[in-house]
C-alpha cells in the first residue's frame, strides 16, 4: 500500500514537472510561432500587393519589344513633328548579331544573364540595395537586362516614376518576358533598342552611323565601345569625348576579360587601339531639312523634359510642343534667306519669340547657316552677351515707378558722373550731357547716366530681386553699371518684355506642353502667371516704349499700324577688345532689339561669335531691328492690333514742358504724362481728359501712321541738344514729320550708337566701387 501511494505521488510529481517544463518553453514558441505568423502575414501581402499591382500593368508584345525607343514630338494641334531618332533604323537578327557583342553586353550590363530563370536577379538586387544604402542614394541598379529591356519598352526612367506600383508591374512584365522568349531573342530586342546618341537606336543602326559597316565587320574594341554606350550615350561619344569613350569602352573589355569571354592577349591589344579608330564622317547631306530649322527648339526642349525628370531618349514619350512651325520657319528664312540684311555671312543672330498670353515659345533661332550638327549651339539661350540697354525698362525703370512711384516725367539728370569709389566717369555715346530731363525722354533716347542714376536711386539689390521676378538673373557680384547692360539672354529677356505686355503677370517661357508616357500617364505643363508688378507699373513702362518706334532709336523697327513697344540695345567694345582689333572702335559689338504687342513678345541679338570674325557695321546695325520688323509683321498678320487699356491706378495729366508735375494751364506749352493714382498732380480741369500722351506710338498710328518727329534717330546731334529735355515737343511732332524710311544711311550710324551700352570700364567700376 505504501508502495502504491508512492507511485502515485512520484506520478503527480512528474506531471508537475512536466507541466513546469511546458510553461518554461513556452515563451519561445509563442514567439517563433508569432515570427512565424508575422513573415507568412508578410510573404502573403506582398504577393497580393504585387499581385494588386502587377494586373495593371501595361501590355506588350513582340511589335513592342522590336520597336525603337524613341520619343516623338508633336505640335499643339496633334501633328506630328518629328523624333529623336532620326537615322534610318538597322534591326540586327540574332544570329547577325556577332557573339562577341552578346558577351560584350552581358559582361558589363547583367553578367548571370543565362543563369536568371524569372528576369529577376535576387542576388544583383540585394548588392545594389546594400550599396545604395552605403551611399545614400542610387549608386547602383539591381536591373537585369530583361528589366532593362521592359523598362525600354513600356515605362519612363523618370526618378519620379520610380513607384512600387512600377517596380511590381516591371517586375511582373520581366517574367512574362522570360517565359515567352529565349535568351537569344530577349538579348536581341535589348541591342536593336538601346539609344546610341545622334538620333541612331539599335547597335547595328550605331554601327552604320560610327563607322559605315555592318556589326560583324567591327572588332573587339570597337564592339566593346559600342556595349558600352547605352550607360551614357552623350558622355561617351567618341568623337567628342575620345578619352571618356576609351575608358567606358576599357571597362567593358575588362569586364568580359573578368567574365572569361576573351583572354590576357585580347584585352591588351584591344586596349591600345585608338578609340577613333575607323570613325566615319558626316556630312551636311545627312540631317533633314527640318531638323536643321528645328534644331535650337527642338534641343531646348529635350533639356526641358529631362529638367521634368524624364528621358527623352529612352522613355518612348509622345512629346507636345508649344512651336508654331510657320513661324519658326519664317525666323529661319529671315535669318538665312537674304531678306533681312547682315554685314557678313559670319554675323550670327540669336532669337526667341513668347506668347505673353500663355509663356509659350512660339519660335527661337539658335543662328545663321547652322553646321549640321544636331543639338549644336543655341545663341538664343546659351549666348548670354550684354543686353546693352535693352535691360533698362527691367532694372532701372519699372522698379522706379514700382516702388518710388515716379512718372513718366520725373526730371532725371544727364550730368558729368562718375561711379562711387572710383575714378571712372561715365558717359553717353555722344561723349557729352544734355542735363535735366524726363524719365520718359531718357528711356526713349536711351542716355546712359540717367540710367545708372536710377538704378543708384532705386537701389541695386532691390532692383536685382524685381528683375528675378521676371526671370532675369543679375550676378550677385554686378554693380551699377548694369543699369546699361546686364549678361542675359534673349530667352530671358522675351520672357521679361512678356511681362510688360500682360500688364505685369510674368509666366515663365516653357517649350513643352504635354507629355505622355509609355505606359499611358500624361503630365500637362501651363506657365502659371504671376504677377511681378503692378499693372501701373507695366502700362507707363509700355506707354514710354512706344515711343521708341516713332521718336526714339528703334524707328527701323516699326510696323505700320501696330500698337507696339520695344528698346534697343547695343554693347561697345572694351579698351582691351580695341587695342587688339582699333578699327572696331566706331561700331557696336553686339546690337538687341527687344519688341511686344499684346500677343507677341520677341528678343533678337546680333553679333559675332569670335573677335577675330568681324564687327557690326553699316547696315547690318540694323539687322535686329529689321528682323523683328518682318517678324512681328508676319505674326501678326492676320491679328488686329489692340491698343493697352489704362488701368485706373494711372492718371494722366497736361505737364508743362521742362517740368514734373507743373499742370499746364491755357496756352502753356505741355507734353502729356502719366502717374500713378495717389501721386498725381491736383487737377480737376483734365481729370477726365482723353488726350494721348506725347512720345507714344498711339498716337502716330491714330494720326499718321509709322511717322516719326524731328528728334528721330535720323536728327542731328545738336538738334537732340536744342530739343525737350522732357519728353519730346508734341509740336514739333505735328509740324514736322518723316517717314523712317526717308531718313539718310549716313544719320542712322549715330542713331545705332546713340544706344551703347556696358563695357569693361563700366564694369571695372563696379569692382572698385563699393556696393
């Protein structure tokens, strides 16, 4: 019996400790089974994410997956334009392809290319993660070449695009590739649709255009250069960039050395190989006709979707553009065609035109008698050449009138001056002073020290933060001799007249409207406008511009029977420029004409690319003036011309002449003048008056069309120094009047000079100066 009570209580006691032991593990498993539950949970999500993710994936087939990578331009109206790639495509079959072009590829790109089962390399992805993680950024891409292909094929590299919804469908679209073709065929797709720079997609359409053969008649090294390019087919061109292109070429090499497709002896021997090596030349023969008119619009509107986030080169986009052809094949001819006179064929031009309305660019020339060279040099952006005066209206005086509230016949001074902290004096073309004259007088006959005056006045940083408002930046360094000429370019200095012309909402020039992706998303893109300045402000800017075509130095550049506003500009040379080239020393270096109506805005600069190619002279300083004469003549030839409102923060009043704000009374002598509500003289008598104001243009196309005073550009110097030194005499307006046609050559030289802007002393100044 003790013995059986026994039994029973070592039974209990083992029970006791079993139980005790299965509390003890208990903690573990709860947590594996936890861990367990949580990465089946994961592994489940992930699935039906992607799975979410991937059923909307985009289509694709073996037409898309031979078809070129190209991006396509369009105009507004849905024509098509043009595309990137432009030589006439070579499509290589597989077995064409030569195998040392495949290892080439697979050596540099995806070297476990024939292991991958799925289009996906686990392992490639995960190096890449922990390297991006290292480096804080994307240093380096997990994509296989089946990805890259898809990638080609049916979405945009636009980092912005870089989704996990993208990722799940490019990923799920890889394996569909994997299932439904071969090594071989998936390969073959890849080479024929990589882009190879000048327009060519394909290695064997780059193998016609670098070197005139086929892809089996290449060697080692030339091959390798061409595995090599899809990386970055502008920074490895080899006729450029040879020592770039040999060291990506040399990587490639090395990598299938590594990859054990070519030996020691191989590697050395294609190493030293000239990288220009058997390169072809190109002729003017190969670009089209519209290519090469298109060539300045077309460049900057690449550089604006790649600015977007997007590559146009691979990224098979349907691009619209804001060009009008009609118009920029006008610009062309004018410029090319022998209407519009130069001094020689060297003489270059840059030029763009601005919807106000909208900020589209309707046309822009990147210059006269282009090389055929694609995407070349674009004087219409990339030139930033002094504006010579034409910066006045932007720097000095609209931010006058908007922030010290002047009129147009605040009494400015001409007088001897020289700039702060040094000894440098400063003068007008004419090398002498008229004194005391109106704002609107000094802008139209554009004196030069009125100018830096007013920009002293207004201040420099204020005035540089206005001009930024309308998309002109001035170097921080500058001083005030940029109150006559500030380094920008016509792209900038149309968007900026723009802004006068909508009464004081800038929008920001755009050359792309729409873009449309692979994959269906569409990106619309509208210059918001924002307004810079007070709607006073641009009007009596306006009102005092107009002036320009009938009285001041722009009279070679009206159109009869516009409402029209403009300035000139013309840049000296610096003292240095003229010891080496004297005879350059009674011309200008460069000449602007910057013109707007209400619905088009144009900048045109001329010049010379190089000293050494000659100067500006004889009519051919006129060359921008008349260009934008029979530009905005064709533009708006179907348009009629409008006239701006005045808004009713500007007044205007009968001012004696020679005075401010002196209301003229019966009898008197007067011009009339604008000011702004609130500071606009007592005078009830002519509050309401509808009178035009003197010096505008309003008032020759109401009265005598394209007519012009007796102190045109075509007048004497003296009789300049005998006229107003407010605005000009409305009386000798009306008695004496002359066609601009009828003024003589030998008058005009003076009126081009009348104009000269900023230099090398000026800008010595305002080293020395203290700002």
């Amino acid at each position: 019996m003790a013995t059986n009570n026994s039994n029973q209580e070592n039974t209990r006691m083992a029970r006791f400790h079993k139980g005790e032991s299965k509390k003890k593990r208990n903690p573990v498993l709860q947590v594996l089974k936890w861990l367990l539950l949580i990465v089946l949970l994961t592994v489940v999500s992930g699935v039906g994410v992607f799975a979410f993710y991937a059923k909307d994936a985009p289509s694709i087939s073996t037409e898309k997956l031979q078809s070129g990578g190209t991006s396509s331009f369009y105009t507004t109206n849905g024509k098509f334009l043009m595309s990137i790639g432009s030589q006439t495509r070579v499509y290589a079959k597989s077995k064409d392809i030569p195998q040392t072009l495949k290892d080439a590829v697979v050596s540099i790109e995806d070297k476990r290319f024939y292991e991958e089962k799925v289009g996906l390399d686990p392992i490639r992805i995960v190096g890449s993660l922990l390297t991006n993680v290292k480096s804080q950024g994307i240093a380096a891409g997990g994509s296989t070449i089946t990805q890259q292909l898809v990638k080609l094929t049916c979405f945009s590299t636009a980092t912005s695009q870089r989704t996990l919804s993208r990722k799940a469908q490019e990923a799920w679209l890889a394996m569909k590739v994997e299932r439904e073709y071969s090594k071989d065929q998936i390969l073959e797709f890849y080479i024929n649709k990589v882009f190879m720079n000048y327009g060519t997609y394909g290695m064997a359409t780059a193998a016609n255009y670098y070197y005139g053969k086929k892809l089996k008649q290449l060697d080692l090294a030339q091959l390798a250069l061409l595995a090599g390019m899809p990386n970055a087919p502008v920074a490895y061109n080899p006729y450029l960039y040879p020592a770039k292109a040999k060291y990506r070429r040399d990587l490639v090499l090395q990598a299938m050395y590594e990859n054990k497709k070519i030996t020691k002896k191989q590697l050395t021997a294609a190493k030293k190989e000239n990288v220009q090596t058997g390169l072809k030349k190109h002729s003017s023969t190969n670009e089209s006709k519209l290519r090469q008119v298109d060539d300045a619009y077309i460049k900057e509107a690449i550089a604006e979707v790649q600015a977007d986030g997007f590559d146009p080169y691979n990224d098979n986009l349907k691009i619209t553009l804001n060009i009008d052809q009609k118009a920029q094949n006008k610009l062309y001819s004018l410029a090319n065609g022998g209407s519009v006179p130069f001094t020689s064929k060297k003489m270059q031009v840059g030029a763009t035109v601005v919807n106000p309305k909208n900020g589209h660019v309707v046309a822009i020339l990147g210059g006269r008698h282009l090389p055929a060279v694609q995407l070349g040099l674009d004087r219409a952006v990339q030139t930033g050449r002094s504006t010579g005066s034409t910066i006045k209206p932007v720097l000095d005086y609209a931010p006058a009138i908007e922030y010290l509230n002047w009129p147009t016949s605040h009494i400015v001074q001409d007088t001897k001056y020289v700039y702060p902290g040094t000894s440098i004096q400063l003068y007008d073309w004419d090398n002498s002073y008229q004194g005391a004259m109106s704002m609107r007088y000094a802008l139209i006959q554009s004196r030069n020290v009125p100018a830096v005056r007013t920009l002293d006045e207004v201040g420099i940083n204020r005035a540089k933060l206005f001009a930024r408002k309308l998309g002109v930046n001035i170097s921080s360094s500058a001083g005030l001799s940029t109150a006559i000429g500030a380094d920008a370019s016509s792209l900038q200095m149309a968007g900026a007249y723009a802004a006068f012309a909508t009464e004081g909402i800038y929008r920001k020039p755009r050359f792309v409207s729409k873009i449309e992706t692979a994959d269906g998303q569409t990106r619309n893109y509208n210059s918001k406008g924002v307004r810079v300045m007070k709607k006073s402000t641009a009007y009596m800017i306006t009102d005092m511009l107009k002036g320009v075509f009938t009285s001041g130095t722009g009279t070679e550049a009206k159109v009869s029977g516009l409402y029209e506003a403009g300035k000139t500009g013309t840049v000296k040379y610096s003292d240095d420029e003229l010891v080496k080239y004297p005879s350059y020393s009674s011309t200008p270096k460069d000449a602007w004409f910057n013109g707007y109506t209400k619905e088009y805005a144009i900048s045109i600069w001329t010049g010379y690319d190089n000293l050494k190619d000659g100067t500006i002279s004889g009519v051919g300083q006129y060359s921008a003036q008349i260009l934008y004469k029979y530009l905005m003549a064709y533009l708006m030839r179907n348009t009629t011309s409008t006239d701006w409102d005045k808004p009713s923060t500007v007044l205007k009043r009968r001012i004696v002449k020679n005075s401010e704000d002196t209301v003229a009374k019966s009898g008197q002598s007067y011009t009339w003048e604008l000011f702004v509500k609130g500071y606009a003289p007592a005078d009830k008598e002519y509050a309401g008056s509808t009178g035009t104001t003197s010096g505008t243009s309003s008032s020759a196309v109401s009265s005598v069309k394209h007519s012009s005073s007796s102190a045109k550009a075509g007048s004497s110097s003296s009789s300049r120094t005998k006229a107003s030194s407010s605005s000009s005499s409305s009386a000798s307006s009306s008695s004496k009047t002359s066609s601009p046609s009828q003024s003589s050559q030998s008058s005009k030289t003076e009126s081009s000079k009348q104009d000269e802007g900023n230099n090398d002393n000026n800008k010595q100044a305002d080293n020395k100066q203290d700002n």
